[in-house]
C-alpha cells in the first residue's frame, strides 16, 4: 500500500515501473494494472462485451462466450442494460467495472491499482476492498482514499505502508489507524501556526 502525504505524491503506475538490478521479470507473470486513467486503453467505439471479446477471441467465442462475459460484467457490478451500450456513453464508474473486468479476466498474479477508486461509488469502494483483501496475488495500491486503504490494511501481517513524501518513499512502522491519527496530528498543529 503507498499513501500520498497531504497530495505530495507524484507516483504513478500508469506505465510499466522498472525493474531495480536485483530484480528479475519473469516471462509468465502477469501484471493487472489499473490506472486513475484507464479510460486511454478502452475502445469507446466498442461496448463492453465486444470489447472483452476482441481480447479474448478464442475463450469467449460466439454467443456463448458472449453470455459468460455478460455474467462477469454483472459481478463487477455492470448492470446488464449496460453490456451492449457503447462504452463511450458509460459513466467513469460504468467504465471503471468495464476495466476491473479485462483485468480478472486476464488472471494476474500481481495487481498494480494507481487511485482505484476515482469514479467508484461507496458500495463499489467496499467491493473493490473484499476483492483485493481475497486475492491471493501480490498487490500495490496508490490510494488517497481512507476507505480503501482502511479496509485493506485490516490484515496487518499482510499489509504494509509505504508513505511518499518530499519525492521519498519510506516504509511506515505502524497501523494505518496510527498514520492518519499522526496525519491529523500535524495537520491541526500547520492550521495551528
């Protein structure tokens, strides 16, 4: 998890990170990314399921395989009058759904989301956060969102914070309950100055 202080954060996952010399990238791993600007990879000539489709050809040919993305769709929360409209006429959260879609379909083993919640509504923010605290793959989220962030950090031993500050990145040795309370903390004494 990496938090922003105050809006300080200019991270982003957009494009590919490089990897650091002790890394090595292995040749089958998948990567989800998500972006607080996904709507440049969505076709919004296309709807929903033939876009799906036109990525995945051979898993979901034919009205059948129609029918199965019409069925993921729904689980991320498309409502089926949406699947056959053109994806430029869905709202940002419509589209937000359209992209969480191609993403599971694609079966990442790492997920890469940079302010996955811009465009979500409350229930979606709560869904987005079971997900990613059930997904059993390596996650790094960039969030200014206290919900999420909240939600996902309730497994300590599985989480950790990493604050970007003052073109810094740092490890925070503490809860996330912890951090916005100093947050907080420094922002009343600055008001207090």
């Amino acid at each position: 998890m990496v938090l922003g202080r105050r809006r300080l954060s200019t991270c982003s996952l957009a494009s590919s990170p490089r990897p650091v010399e002790s890394s090595e990238k292995k040749p089958k791993l998948r990567v989800g990314r998500y972006s607080q600007h996904f709507v440049e990879v969505l076709n919004m000539e296309s709807n929903p399921v033939f876009y799906l489709q036109s990525l995945y050809p051979e898993e979901f040919a034919g009205s059948k395989g129609q029918q199965m993305l019409r069925g993921r769709l729904g689980r991320f929360g498309l409502a089926g009058e949406h699947h056959m409209t053109p994806i430029a006429k869905l709202s940002g959260g419509q589209k937000a759904r359209v992209v969480f879609t191609m993403i599971a379909l694609m079966q990442p083993h790492l997920l890469l989301l940079d302010e996955p919640t811009n465009n979500l509504d409350m229930e979606s923010i709560d869904a987005l956060g079971d997900a990613v605290a059930e997904f059993s793959g390596g996650v790094v989220i960039i969030s200014h969102d206290s919900r999420l962030v909240a939600r996902v950090c309730e497994d300590e031993m599985n989480a950790q914070l990493w604050v970007v500050d003052n073109g810094t990145v740092e490890v925070y040795d503490g809860t996330f309950e912890d951090y916005r309370d100093e947050t907080i903390e420094e922002i009343v004494e600055e008001m207090e100055e």
